[in-house]
C-alpha cells in the first residue's frame, strides 16, 4: 500500500539500502603446533640463568621439556605443544646460577610482533600449588612503559585462572586484574580458549568466548598512561614457584611457593602445559 501511495502521488518511493557486510577478521598469525619439533621461524627459545618473581626454574632449550603429543592426544586437534617442567636437582646455568628445576619459554619477538587484535589460544592445564604456566603479550621496549598483557596464568588452583594489565603506573601488583572462577569439574585441567580482544580504545579478555574482564583506556589512565599503541609479542611459558603463586599457597618449603605434593607430581613427569593452538586475527 504505501508503495502504491508513492505512485499515485507521483513519486520514487524511498528504497532502504542495508550495509554491506563486514569483512571477516584476517588471520595474521597461526600455530596449530603439529611438531614434531618446534616452528623455529616463528619462535624463539628464550634460556636464561637469572629469574624474577623468584621462581624457582631456569629456562632451557630441550626435547624433553619443549615436546609435542601427537595427533588428537589428550584431545589435542591435530597436536599440541607440551611444556613438561622437569626436576634437575643442582641444574647450574652458564652464569653459575644453581636450580632444582628446568622449565621452558618461547616467544615470537622479532619473528611476530602486533598491534591490536585478537589473541587467542586452546590450551589445558595441570593443576598442582604453585605451577605457573602463562600466555602473555608484552611490548617491545623497557617493561613497563611498554606494556603488559597476561590472557591466562594459572598458580594451580583447580577453580580459576586470571588476567591482568601492566603498564606505567600499575604494574606489579597491578589493580588491574580478575580471576574468573571456574567449576573445578571442567576448570583449568580441561581444554578452554582464553583470548583477548585488544583494541586501540579497550581490552575485552574472554575465556571460551565469554567475556571475563574488561578494561578501557579511560579505566587504565587512572592508574597510568595507556601502553597499548606499540609492537607486542607473544609469550608461553611454565613457571614453578615464586611470589605469585606463593601468595596464594603460602607454601615456604621445600621451595617458596612449591609445596612437596607439586614437587613430587614435577619429579613423576605428569605436569605439562598443552597448547593445542594459537592464534592472532585483527579485523
């Protein structure tokens, strides 16, 4: 009828022009880690002879803790790297530095670097007081003006994980963080993809999706400048002990924040951070 109307009047009628759609976020970046050993175009094994936080690890490049399960292993698509923390009692670093620990870290500096998107990954966790695995996103310049992303870490509890924002004036015992809590049932020892959405105004962090935490840059500036125009990389590594997971543990002995029940499951070989996939798409 109103089309009619327009006629009769003598009129175009008004034709709705709906927008064409977005195009789809691009894939900038992919790992989907199938090994056998590690994509060494991609990343770069960090070994260090010095901690901070003290933990209580050192850094090294080795198969058997920088390993791959094969196939849909432990449900792993298509492979999954395995961090696997490992007992060295007396492990001594080039610098002279004595550890009873050796544990693993990779990272994309100089290989892949960003700035905003969406970072994500499918990862499964052992869970054991004072096992720190983490995936993370830091700048390229001195810490903490360059800025800080942490998507996931984990000190082993078996109901949550966090994530936190570091930068210049909130750095450390950042305000700016959450620990969403889980049911231990499907918690940190089953898959989940945890993710952020960075953007040059907010950061959305999610944990299958679903939104867990949230902080804009009008939020950040209250504590400091906004650090999150710059390069980032991407980081996974497997902390053991030290000042985080000591907070919540409070376990002094045998070592700050690794009680003896996390040390014995470390020396049988069951501990491992499985990360199935990561991923970095920017729209």
């Amino acid at each position: 009828m109103r089309v009619a109307l327009f006629l009769l009047l003598g009129l175009t009628p008004l034709l709705i022009q709906s927008a064409p759609p977005a195009d789809p976020p691009k894939e900038i970046f992919f790992d989907d880690f199938t090994g056998p050993s590690l994509a060494r175009d991609r990343w770069n094994v960090e070994v260090t002879g010095r901690t901070v936080n003290n933990e209580q690890q050192a850094y090294v490049d080795a198969p058997d803790v920088l390993t791959f399960v094969a196939g849909d292993s432990d449900g792993a698509t298509n492979g999954a790297l395995a961090i696997r923390p490992r007992f060295r009692e007396g492990f001594t670093t080039p610098e002279g530095k004595r550890f009873d620990f050796v544990s693993g870290r990779v990272n994309t500096k100089g290989k892949f670097e960003f700035m905003h998107g969406s970072a994500s990954a499918r990862i499964k966790l052992s869970v054991g007081a004072g096992l720190w695995p983490a995936f993370w996103i830091l700048g390229t310049g001195a810490w903490p003006a360059s800025g800080e992303i942490d998507v996931m870490e984990h000190v082993g509890e078996p109901d949550w994980t966090s994530v936190a924002i570091h930068g210049p004036g909130y750095s450390g015992s950042t305000p700016l963080v959450s620990r969403p809590h889980m049911d231990p049932a499907a918690g940190p020892q089953t898959w989940h993809v945890y993710g952020v959405d960075w953007t040059a105004s907010e950061m959305v962090f999610t944990i299958d999706g679903r939104e867990v935490y949230r902080a804009t840059k009008a939020t950040i500036e209250q504590y400091g400048p906004w650090a999150f125009d710059n390069d980032k990389y991407l980081i996974l590594n497997f902390a053991l002990g030290g000042s985080y997971p000591q907070s919540v543990n409070k376990a002094e002995k045998p070592y700050p924040g690794l009680p003896v029940s996390t040390v014995e499951e470390i020396k049988q070989g069951t501990v491992q951070f499985l990360v199935d996939w990561v991923r970095v798409r920017r729209s």
